[in-house]
C-alpha cells in the first residue's frame, strides 16, 4: 500500500479517535464551526473546552509543518493567494451554518452516529465539492 493511503488511514483514524475522546471529555458533538461559532457568543458558558480544542488543532498543524516539510505541499495547493483562501473561508462558513454543521460535525462524528441530516449532509456536501472541483479544473484548464 503506498505511504500516502498510510498516511490517510492513520490521518482518518486519529480524527475519529480525536472525535470520540472530545465527545466523551465534552459531552458534545466535536464539529469545528460549531465549536468555533459557539466561541464567539458572549452568551456562551464553555468557552474552555472550546478554546483548548480549537488551540489543539492549530497547534498540531503547526507541529505537522515543523516536522514534516512536505505536509504544506498536499495541505496549500500552490499558485492560489491569501485571497483566494480567505473567500474560500467566508464561503465555507457560510455553508457550515447554512448546512446547520460542517464536514466535521456532519461528516465524521453525524456519520459515525448514523444520524439521518448527517449522512444526508455529507452526501450534499461531498456532490457540490466533486462538482465544485470539475468546474474549477474546467474552467483552470481552458485558460
């Protein structure tokens, strides 16, 4: 098997495990635009856990870039600007709450649960992605 399906494997079972361990530690789904968006409401008494979570996550990217010089490679696709990746952002967090979660939420610990929205979610998400891709290499090709 080549390292990179290894690598996606072990990726996909660290995210599960990380998933589960929130949950268990938090009693709540671990989805990031919920954790995040729950953040940044004055109203919000939690805001703890949700700080070491979202810190854990940058944190662990930022040891992945120390220690791994190729994960910025398959991570930031090269020739795109900041701009191209902060309207990206405001995109895709329109569509999380939009959505009612995001890939996290929906597609690893909904999924994970069997929760009906979730897996229905996932599977809009993941078309307008395959279809999103299309039509960019498309459009990226005939120029």
């Amino acid at each position: 098997m080549p390292d990179s399906y290894i690598n996606g494997l072990l990726g996909g079972c660290l995210i599960g495990l990380g998933s589960l361990l929130a949950m268990i530690a938090s009693g709540k789904v671990p989805g990031i635009s919920g954790v995040f968006g729950r953040l940044l409401r004055p109203s919000t008494k939690d805001k703890s856990w949700r700080i070491t979570f979202l810190l854990g996550l940058v944190s662990g990217a930022f040891l992945l870039f120390q220690f791994n010089a190729d994960a910025a490679r398959f991570v930031i696709p090269g020739g795109r600007s900041l701009i191209v990746f902060a309207i990206a952002g405001l995109v895709v967090g329109f569509g999380t709450r939009l959505g009612g979660g995001c890939t996290s939420g929906h597609g690893v610990c909904g999924m994970g649960m069997g929760v009906k929205d979730s897996i229905v979610a996932t599977f809009v998400f993941m078309a307008a992605g395959f279809v999103t891709v299309f039509v960019f290499n498309l459009f990226l090709s005939a120029s």
